[in-house]
C-alpha cells in the first residue's frame, strides 16, 4: 500500500444547496417568487434595527452595570479583617482584600448588621445601617 491509495473512512458530506436545480424540481423548495425565493437574497438583520435605535450624541458611552451598586459588608466580616482601633474606609476594604475596585473608583459600601463586633473601629465614608451603627458604638467604636 502506498500513500496514494489511502482512501479516508468517511468522505466528506457536502450539504444539500437550494434553488440550484438538482432533485428538488421547479423552484427548488424555496416556495414561489418574492426576495426568499432569488438568488443571493439578504433579509435585514435584526442587529441593524437595534443599532439604529441607539444614541447617535457625540460622548455617548455604555454606562456601567455596577456604577451605582452599593456593596454589603457584615459586621463579622469587619471584625474578621480588622484590628482593634482601625479605621474602616472603602479603601481601607479594598486593601484588606474584603472587595474589589469599581471602574477603578472605592465602592460604594454599606455596612450591615450580620454577625457580631467587639472590637473599637471608626467607620469613615461608608453607609451603615441603624441596627449596625448601635453595635458598633456598643463596642466602643463610632461611626463618622
């Protein structure tokens, strides 16, 4: 045997082309006249439809899902990642790895009543909630 007699297993299938004539008869399965029927037909896509509706202003830009997110943080997890007497701040968060950079801007947080704290923080530039507020001072902490 030799290269040129290998033949391949399953040779390849060519699909079954339309309206060119063949075994199908008269118009091909494509139904009588109109754009389905021609050759070379193009239906408008439906992408086009959406894309003309968008704003054609100068300085238009996609806004963000996550700009106006307000991330939850529990009071366990404050406890957890901070020592006693720390200031907790947005990028205080970030850096201790507990979220992460919005579109390269501090998140907006806001600190919630899960969990339990003992230790004496300062919360600085974050939202907190009344029930969370109580038990942050309750431990010595504030809340500015």
């Amino acid at each position: 045997m030799q290269i040129n007699n290998v033949k391949r297993k399953t040779p390849n299938r060519t699909p079954i082309e339309v309206g060119r004539g063949g075994k199908r008869g008269k118009t091909s399965g494509r139904g009588q006249k109109g754009q389905n029927s021609r050759a070379g037909h193009k239906k408008r896509p439906e992408m086009r439809e959406r894309i003309k509706k968008l704003p054609k202003l100068r300085g238009y830009a996609f806004k963000g899902i996550l700009t106006d997110y307000v991330w939850p943080v529990s009071l366990a997890t404050l406890s957890e990642n901070f020592e006693n007497g720390a200031k907790v701040t947005p990028s205080a968060l970030v850096r201790a790895g507990v979220l992460k950079l919005n579109c390269a801007k501090n998140p907006v947080v806001k600190i919630l009543n899960t969990g339990d704290i003992t230790k004496k923080i300062t919360v600085v530039g974050c939202k907190v909630s009344a029930s969370a507020k109580e038990k942050i001072e309750k431990a010595g902490g504030s809340v500015k």
